[in-house]
C-alpha cells in the first residue's frame, strides 16, 4: 500500500524566514507526486508537480520542491516567505499505473507572523 | 470563465436526512473526483469517475452514492447511512488522457454539517 507523511502538521515561521514543508511516500513502484495549498474555506489549488526529468520543480508563488527518490521524499521550500503564504498545505502522490487517483498526506499548516 | 463550481458552499442538515452535493465543470474534463476532507487527515477519496455512465468507489465510499449521467456533473449524495457526515467537500476533475499525468483541479467545496 502507497502512503504520503507530512511530517509536521504545524510550522510557526516569521516573515522573510525560509521554510521547508517535509513530505515522504512510500510506494513500491514510481510515482507523481504533487504539493497543493488550501486557503481557509476554500479548495485546493496546484503549488507545483513532479512527473519527470530535473528533480527539481518550480512552482508558483516562488515554492520549489526536490524530489529525492532514494530517501522518497518531495520537500517544498521557499527561501522567503510572505503573511500570504499562511494557509494549509498538502503533498500527494498519484501511482504511475493507477489512473487518477491521488494520495494525500495529512497536511501541514503553515503560520507566517509578522 | 472555466472552473469547478460547487454548490451550496454551506449546507445543513438533520440527523436522517439524505442530501445531494452539486459538481459541475466547463473544462471538458472526463474525470471527476469527490474527496471529503477532516481536520488533521487530509483529504480522503469517496468515488470517482473516469467516464459518463461509470465511477468506481474510493477508500471511504460506504454511505455516499453518486451518478455521472452528463460529463460535466458529478452529484454526491451523503445518505443517512454515513455515520459521521460532518465535513467539507471537494470536488475535483482533470483530463484523464490516458497519459496518466494529468492534473485534478478542485472546487471550492461544501461544508456539510449535520445538526
């Protein structure tokens, strides 16, 4: 059985700080693997995916993530973060012969304070 | 605009009752997805739907039903069998081209509560 870890389910930064939201799969064949962000009350929209190529993606709002398949993680970082950045966070994973259908890990909050 | 358009974003409802979640979509996406989603576990998938006219159950599917008879809906009905219906509700599509590598685009969900 395929599963997703979101390693912490909170993380406090300040404004400008750097951040690094962890993720590890664990599935025995490969995978896509993706990082979504959810604003209070509202749906899920796409940071960044990994379906190939360069093992590191860009995303939007200035998120990169590495997947690093020998430890099966997919990390999101963001080198300065923003009050705006403040939101929920979700990695998830889509097996490579499995359809659409998506993984998720528990989520991780993140709290940017001033 | 295209988009996922969830309705109402607010719902309530009396212990017994069965009600109906609405999901349209004007992306021309073949597949459709309901996730239900709970304070610290992510988002868990009830039913999907590759097709018109089919849709397969997810690990969580036991008291929802759902059709697909049009491409662009995909209704959820939360029957009075769920134990526990209090949740917010995402719906989502993507391409489904075959390529496996497409991406699911959500709506902006329905919080369900359950008086």
């Amino acid at each position: 059985a395929q599963s997703v870890t979101q390693l912490d389910s909170q993380v406090p930064v300040f404004e400008e700080a750097p951040v690094e939201l962890r993720c590890n799969y664990s599935s025995s064949v490969s995978v896509y693997l993706f990082w979504y962000v959810q604003y209070p009350n509202q749906g899920l929209q796409l940071l960044l995916k990994y379906l190939s190529g360069s093992t590191l993606v860009k995303g939007i709002n200035g998120f990169e993530a590495e997947f690093n398949k020998s430890q099966t993680s997919f990390h999101l970082r963001k080198p300065s973060v923003h009050i705006s950045d403040t939101a929920e966070y979700f990695c998830a994973v889509r097996r490579y012969n499995q359809g659409g259908k998506l993984i998720f890990g528990q989520g991780t909050e993140l709290s940017v304070k001033p | 605009d295209g988009g996922i358009t969830q309705s109402p974003k607010y719902l309530f409802r009396k212990e017994g009752q069965n009600v109906t979640l609405s999901c349209e979509q004007n992306l021309n996406h073949d597949a459709m997805y309901w996730y239900r989603q709970d304070p610290g576990q992510g988002l868990r998938l009830i039913y999907y739907s590759q097709i018109v006219n089919d849709f397969q159950k997810g690990d969580i599917a036991e008291g929802y039903s759902v059709s697909r008879e049009k491409k662009e809906s995909f209704p959820l009905t939360v029957t009075s069998a769920q134990k526990n219906p209090t949740a917010f509700y995402l719906c989502a599509s993507s391409i489904d081209d075959g390529l496996r590598t497409d991406t699911q685009y959500f709506g902006p969900g329905t919080r369900l509560t359950v008086l």
